[in-house]
C-alpha cells in the first residue's frame, strides 16, 4: 500500500483584504493544531474585531484533512464558509484557519457578491502565508541493555531517526527516538529483531 507522510501548512499567520460596494472583509489566515487551539483564536479575533458584522470561517486538521468546518455566521447559507474552504482546499493545505470579518457597508451584495468577497479575501491572506511541507512523524520509546548500544545505533543512522532523549540506568538504557511515519514499519521491524529491546509508542505528530 502506498502511504505519504508528507503534507502542506503554513507557517505564518497572514492577513488579506477585499472591498466591494463599501463593505470590507478583513481575512487571517492562522496555522491551527487542535480544535481548542481553533477556538480560543475565533474567540481572540471577535473581541478585536468586536464591532464587525460577521465572523465567517473554515478551517482543516490532520495530515489527512479529513476533519474540517466552515461557519457562515448570519450569512446566507453557502456563501462565506464554504468559498473560505475552497481556497484552503486548492492550495492543499490543513492545520490552518481561515477566519474573514465582514464590515457591512450598507448595500447587499447578493449571493455572488458575497462569495466572491470572502472567497478572494480568503485567498488574498493565504497568498500571503508562507507554506511549508511537512513530514508526519512518530516517537517512540526504546528501552535495551546497555551491550546492544552499537546495534540500535546502526540501525538509527541506517534509518535517519533522531535521538530527542536518553537515560543509562545500570545496565539499561532508555532512548526516546523519532523518525518519517513512512518509515515506521522498517525501523521497528529491524529494532525488535535486536535481543531486549522494548518500544513504547509516544506519539504520532
């Protein structure tokens, strides 16, 4: 089976600005890791925006973008979050917010207007966000005897994993490593062929 621990983000949080017919929709773009993390932005965004009309959104989570929302706050129903989520999802990306506060300038803009206002906001700011690729990786845990050193440690070069921690206790060893989630079965089917070695999975980023 092919598996690709590969996905795209962004870096940075960005801004971007439309204006049509006296209405300004003010968009950010902001790099999310978890629904509380979500939420507790939403919540900063409608206090300093506080005198807006409408605080419309979208957001992705996970490598493989399979949990996502949009909210279009007031807004006729399939104008404002939907267009938002258009724009993360042509650009492939997850791990991102895309929140646009609506201005009302006094005229209605009707049902295109308005999703073409939030949709080229949403891509003004994500235009302006720096994306970045990232690998999906796992921890773990490696406990051994101190006499099989040399053997885990051929097989962490052979497989470019990293040491994030290691503690001797008499004879044994505890070694935390990570490594590319593609990886994963390869290093530790070669890991558990080595004489004492446990592993205890930490977590999978």
């Amino acid at each position: 089976m092919l598996f690709t621990d590969t996905y795209k983000t962004i870096d940075n949080e960005a801004e971007g600005l439309f204006k049509d017919r006296g209405s300004r929709f003010i968009a950010v773009a902001i790099p999310v890791t978890s629904q509380e993390e979500i939420k507790t932005r939403l919540g900063e965004l409608r206090k300093e925006y506080h005198d807006a009309r409408h605080h419309c959104y979208a957001w992705v989570l996970a490598p493989d973008r399979q949990a996502w929302r949009v909210n279009d706050d007031g807004e006729p129903s399939g104008t404002a979050g939907r267009p938002i989520l258009a724009q993360i999802n042509a650009r492939e990306l997850t791990n991102v917010l895309v929140v646009v506060i609506r201005y009302f300038g006094g005229t209605l803009l009707g049902v295109n207007g308005l999703i073409n206002a939030y949709r080229t906001a949403a891509s003004d700011a994500l235009d302006h966000a720096i994306v970045r690729e990232k690998h999906i990786t796992e921890r773990w845990l490696l406990t051994f005897p101190y006499i099989s050193m040399n053997d885990v440690m051929k097989v962490l070069r052979d497989e470019g994993c990293r040491q994030t921690e290691h503690n001797y206790t008499g004879n044994e060893v505890t070694l935390g490593i990570s490594f590319r989630a593609s990886v994963s079965e390869q290093v530790s089917g070669r890991l558990n062929k080595i004489p004492g070695l446990q592993m205890k999975w930490l977590s999978t980023e």
